[in-house]
C-alpha cells in the first residue's frame, strides 16, 4: 500500500493495477453584512462530502468515480472510464466536466477563492457523453473534445430531454512550457467553444450571487406565456494564464448566445462575463495551476515552529445580460441587467491537505449600488481537507 498526501492507494509490482482512494470535505461559513432587512439567513453547511475511487486496469483503462453526500443527498459528480490509447489519445466515456471552461476544468480541491466566477455560471458544468482528450508534444499543446447531452449555462444533467446534442471542445497552448528557466514557462493560452440544441424552459438558466448564492436574474417561464428556448445555443471562451513562482494569474471571457421564444416573439439573446484574478503566495511557495494547490514548505507545527503557507488573492468579474432581455420582456420581473463582483481573499495551508480561506466579496448590479437592488457584501470562510 502506497500512503501519500494524494491518498491512499494499492499498486502492482508492475504498475499495471492501481486503486487509490481519497476524499474531500468542505466546511463553510457565509455572513451577509449590511443586511438590515435580514433578507439573507447566515449560515454554516457542509458543501461537499466526497469521496472517490480512481484506478487503473490493465495499464490502458482508468476509472474515476466521485459521489458527493452533501446535504444528505446522494449526487454523482463523475463517473467515467477512460481508455489510455496514447498519451495524445485518450477516449473517456461518461459523465464528467464539459470540456469548456478554464475555471470550471480546476480541480474543485483547489479552487482558489470560495466560489467559481461570474463565467463559470455561462459554461456547462457535468453532462454525460463521449469525450477524446490527450498532450501533444510532451503538453505543449493540450486538447478535449466531446459529444454531450447538453446542459445549460453552469448546470449538470443525469440525461436529457431532446434528440439533439453539444459538441464541445477547447484547446490548449503552453508555448514555453518545456523551456525549464523560461520566465514565461507558466503562460497558457486556451481557447473553447460548443454548440447544441436548446429548447424549453429547463434550458434556461437563473444566475445567482457568487458568495451568497442569491439570484439576481431569471427568464419569465410562469404563466401562460412563458419564455422557452427555441434554438441552437453557441458559446465560445478565450482564456489566458501566468505562474511564476509566487505569482498566478488569469483572464477569462465566456459568452453564451441562445434563440429565445415568448409567443411569436423571438430574439437571440446573448449572455457574457468576464474576470480578472491574480494571487501571491506570500511565503514563497509556487502557485500553479496544475491542480495540486499550494504545498507548504513547512507544515504547520507550532512546537516546531513550522506556520504552514498563505497566499493572498483577488478579482474583478462581472455578468452582463442583454438589452434584449428585457426590452422584448423575456426577463423576470425585478431581474437585473448586470452584476459586477470585487474580491479578496487569504489563504493558509496549514498542510497540503488542510487550508482555511477567507473571502470578503462585494457585488453591485446595474452599476447603481443603491439600486431597486442594493448592493450585497458578503464575508465567507471555508475550511477543507483532502487527500
């Protein structure tokens, strides 16, 4: 039996079998402050609890799979299977995370703030489908692909409810990566896009806050004449990213256009977002975004005097709905055109299994702090262990 900081797991001599086994579990903590009509309930919640199996048969098949029991009900985050052809072709069967987003594609055990940004809410989450996906040229280029269900903007599915299907894809450039002293050996480039059918009122979305939780946005869909999708729905992604040392930072742009109906109304309406993000790993210590996290130096050990590693960061992102909206009446009553968010965050790992976050997030919509929508400010703390 092999023991790490990455699991447990169980090998043969010859690498051909593996199964490891970990798990994650997030304890959080969300205040709403300024909230005079007590119109937000702080709470704490337990907002994953997951376990996972993930293996190797034969050397050229691998599995993973992710159940969470958060809030006492049994989910499937991933369940797929993957058959190793080459390192630059694998084909993956099941569910698991469209290949789209740059945030949305990080490991969900290193997320750097408390909450994906505004984008992550226009690209899919988990859908179910086939997928190809492998490195080029040692992962200088990188590249997924995939036939799905199809979900909407920032939702995962068990099935589907129309004949058509997304395509997906995104593809990867790290151009400096195999130059070891390059200084920009941590850029990346990526670019992603999908297209599929869209049709009915499940596959419209409602955006929500991102610390909070509380939705600003919905689509008329009560009544007798509600909002449907009608359509083919696009969405195309350019992202960019740096490391270096103690430094992380990246750049993300998402939009989502889908043809909408109301009667004999009908309009493409288009969704887009943006962020901005950078980190600094203020005792030394490599930020990457190779989905490992921070690793301290020295484990906190107050006896030995070991304090861990802490790492500041903050953003600026934002959603934008379109005029369209809301002029041909397609938006619920009370929704708001746009939401803008500035946050900072502290981290410290006290190991590379345990770290405790912070996050004070601030939000404002339709550019108008005191608003018929007041601006939310909210404080929110996570504290997580994995292995």
């Amino acid at each position: 039996m092999l023991v790490s900081q990455d699991g447990f797991a169980v090998e043969s001599g010859n690498g051909d079998f593996r199964l490891q086994i970990g798990l994650l579990v997030s304890v959080d903590g969300r205040f709403a402050l300024d909230d005079d009509h007590e119109q937000y309930v702080d709470n704490f919640s337990v907002s994953r609890v997951r376990p996972y199996l993930r293996g190797r048969i034969a050397r050229r098949i691998e599995f993973h799979l992710n159940p969470d029991f958060a809030g006492g009900t049994l989910v499937v985050q991933d369940a797929y299977v993957d058959s190793v052809l080459a390192p630059a072709f694998r084909v993956r069967a099941g569910k698991g995370k469209t290949p789209f987003g740059f945030e949305r594609l990080h490991s969900d055990s290193n997320v750097l703030f408390m909450e994906r940004a505004f984008p992550t809410a226009l690209v899919p989450n988990r859908d179910i489908g086939v997928q190809v996906l492998g490195d080029i040229s040692g992962g200088v280029v990188s590249y997924l692909a995939g036939v799905m269900n199809g979900v909407t903007d920032g939702g995962s599915a068990e099935g589907d409810n129309n004949d058509g299907k997304d395509v997906a894809g995104r593809v990867i450039v790290r151009p400096f990566s195999k130059r070891a002293d390059a200084p920009l050996r941590g850029l990346g480039l990526g670019l992603a896009g999908s297209r599929g059918a869209a049709t009915g009122v499940l596959a419209l979305p409602v955006f929500r806050t991102q610390t909070l939780q509380q939705p600003y946005f919905s689509y008329a869909i009560t009544g007798t004449n509600p909002v449907t999708a009608d359509g083919t729905r696009s969405r195309y992604s350019p992202q960019v990213w740096y490391f270096h040392k103690a430094f992380g930072g990246w750049a993300e742009y998402v939009k989502t256009t889908t043809p909408l109906r109301r009667g004999d109304v009908t309009s493409d309406i288009d969704h887009q977002a943006w962020q901005v993000a950078a980190s600094w790993v203020l005792t030394g210590e490599n930020a990457t975004d190779a989905g490992i996290g921070v690793r301290p130096r020295r484990n906190f050990d107050f006896g030995a005097g070991g304090w861990g590693a802490f790492q500041i960061a903050a953003r600026y992102h934002a959603l934008a709905i379109d005029d369209r909206a809301f002029a041909l009446g397609f938006a619920a009553a009370g929704a708001s055109r746009k939401a803008e968010g500035y946050t900072v965050g502290l981290r410290w790992y006290a190991t590379g299994n345990l770290w405790y976050t912070l996050n004070f997030e601030r939000t404002v919509f339709d550019d108008d702090p005191r608003g018929s929508r007041p601006a939310e400010n909210g404080l929110a703390f996570r504290t997580q262990f994995h292995f």
